[in-house]
C-alpha cells in the first residue's frame, strides 16, 4: 500500500457507496490524482483489483487504506482527501445515506469532523 493507491482506493469506494458510479465522480478521482501525485501509478489495473472484489472484501481494503493513510500523512492531507472525498459525494446531486455513514466512519478513524466539514460544503 502507498498513499496513491490508498487515496484512490478510498476514493473509488465512496464513488460506488451510493450503488452506482457517476461520470462526474469519476472526474472528481481524476482531478484528484492529477492534482497530488506524480509518478507510477496503474489505473486500469487497480480499477480491475476492486472490481473483482466483494462489497465485503473492498470494505477491507477501505479500512487497509484508511489506517495506512491515518498513519502516514499529514493531517493536512486527509483534510485535502476529505475535501475531494465531499466534492465526490456531492458531484452527481444525491447525498446518499451510505456516502454519509461511510464519510462519518473515515472521520472517526482519522479524528477529523467530517460532519462539519459536510455542513461547510453543503452551505458554500
């Protein structure tokens, strides 16, 4: 795991939290990977590592992400995720239940108030 590949993953997840993946979230990812990372990173083939993965299985891997990220960036970064992770959730116009409780359950593993911040995007 690096941080590429655990922002994606995490990023990715939320994009199909709400059982189906925008195009507009999709370009939120894009965004996000073009604006913070330089250097080799496989698209295609980590886009076919979690689709070939139960919804068990990529709840795994959110949490694998998550505490490598909880543990290896700054505070600054999860925050700078977290706003991409927001712009994701709202980019198609739904703000579904699971996008809530899966943006809440990464607050609490981080020790960031993604409540607040949810109010702060919604309101702008």
């Amino acid at each position: 795991m690096n941080s590429i590949k655990a922002s994606f993953y995490i990023l990715n997840i939320f994009a199909i939290a709400d059982g189906q993946s925008d195009p507009s979230e999709i370009t939120v990812i894009f965004d996000f990977l073009a604006e913070n990372f330089e250097g080799e990173f496989n698209l295609e083939e980590e886009v076919i590592f979690l689709d070939s993965l139960s919804l068990e299985e990529k709840m795994q891997v959110f949490n694998e992400a998550a505490i490598y990220l909880k543990n290896n960036v700054s505070l600054r970064s999860k925050i700078n995720l977290v706003e991409y992770i927001l712009d994701l959730i709202v980019a198609d116009n739904r703000l579904e239940k699971q996008e809530i409780q899966l943006l809440d359950y990464l607050g609490q593993i981080w020790g960031i108030d993604t409540e607040q911040l949810l109010r702060e995007k919604l309101n702008s």
